[in-house]
C-alpha cells in the first residue's frame, strides 16, 4: 500500500509529457526535429493511457481499506474502486495500443534509413552497426508492447479473449507476457557498459 502511495499523482507526469509532444514543431511547419501529425496523436495517446491508467489506480488506491474516499459507504467504495480498477485498465490497454503502432511505424521508418544508408558508399562500418543497435533496441520496445497488449486484453474491463473466445487466455500465458514486458524494462533501464 505504500508503495502505492508514492504513485498519487503520477498522472500528471503524463500530463506534461503530452503538453511537450504538443509544443513540438510539427514536419509541415519545418521545424528541426519535427513530428509528423500521426506521431503526436499516437504518442498522446500513449500518454492519455497511461495518464488514465495512473490516475484511475489514484481512485483505486484512495477508495482501498481504510483510506478517506468514501469511507462512510462501503457499497459506494467498492463499486467506485471496481469502476476505477476496469477504467484503468481500459486506458493501459489503449495507451499500449498506441505505443505498439508508434514501435512498428518506427522499425518500418528506421529499416528505410537502415537500407538507404547501407547503399551510400560513404557509410562507415561503425555507423551501420549503430544503426543495428538502434533496430535492436526498437525490437524491444516492440516486444514490450506486445506483451502489455496480451496482459491488459485479458484483464477485467477489457476481457478480450472472453469476448472472442469465450474463455479468458490462459494465465500461464499472460504470466510468461508479464515477465517479458518486465525483463524488456529492466533491460532498457540497466546502465550501459561504457566502451
């Protein structure tokens, strides 16, 4: 539960990530660095899900136990604490939908880049084998929104599989995707050895 507590308020973290995507130039208006109009939807909407989904746990975590909200109905906590645990993972869902396009649009830009610099005589070795690093790290991102997008399907407010199938997916599933979505974090937050 504490642990919990430090994350009231995480939300707005996203809400400030989406002012910055917004205030960047966009390609049309020529500004260096720019955003196509596709990139900034797709990656506010990965904020906006992960912002509903921080926020909704806040819910969540004020209407648990003895917290304050709502503390004189208990009916009313649980069904807002209900109502919050499936909003919250309606909006991962979304916001992991949207960063599994934005990963497979920036593998298909960067393979482009990849084959365009391989045929200018004038690249290095050196450049090309960053160039692979960079798709490595892409395939990460890549696996990660994968495994995010198995998990919140099957969870209650999404419940995909129960919807198409009839049945949810098999937990040994979504618990081999939750340990991959884990490892691919870690991976991306473990220092890299200097050179």
């Amino acid at each position: 539960m504490s642990r919990k507590a430090f994350r009231i308020g995480k939300f707005l973290n996203e809400v400030e990530k989406s002012r910055v995507i917004l205030s960047k130039p966009s390609v049309a208006e020529g500004g260096a660095g720019g955003l196509r109009p596709y990139q900034k939807a797709l990656m506010v909407g990965k904020c906006v899900g992960l912002g509903g989904f921080w926020a909704a746990e806040n819910i969540l975590l004020l209407t648990r136990g003895s917290s304050f909200l709502l503390r004189d109905d208990p009916d009313a906590q649980k069904s807002l604490a209900g109502r919050a645990q499936r909003t919250g993972a309606r909006f991962y869902f979304a916001g992991s939908v949207a960063f599994f396009l934005m990963s497979v649009r920036d593998i298909y830009e960067h393979d482009r880049k990849v084959e365009e610099r391989a045929k200018d005589p004038g690249a290095t070795a050196e450049e090309l084998e960053k160039l692979q690093l960079k798709r490595f790290s892409l395939y990460v991102n890549l696996t990660k929104s994968i495994c995010d997008m198995i998990v919140f399907s099957n969870i209650t407010g999404v419940d995909l599989h129960r919807k198409f199938r009839g049945k949810p997916l098999s937990e040994g599933i979504v618990s081999v995707a939750g340990l991959a979505s884990a490892s691919t974090v870690l991976f991306n937050n473990y220092p890299k050895a200097k050179k």
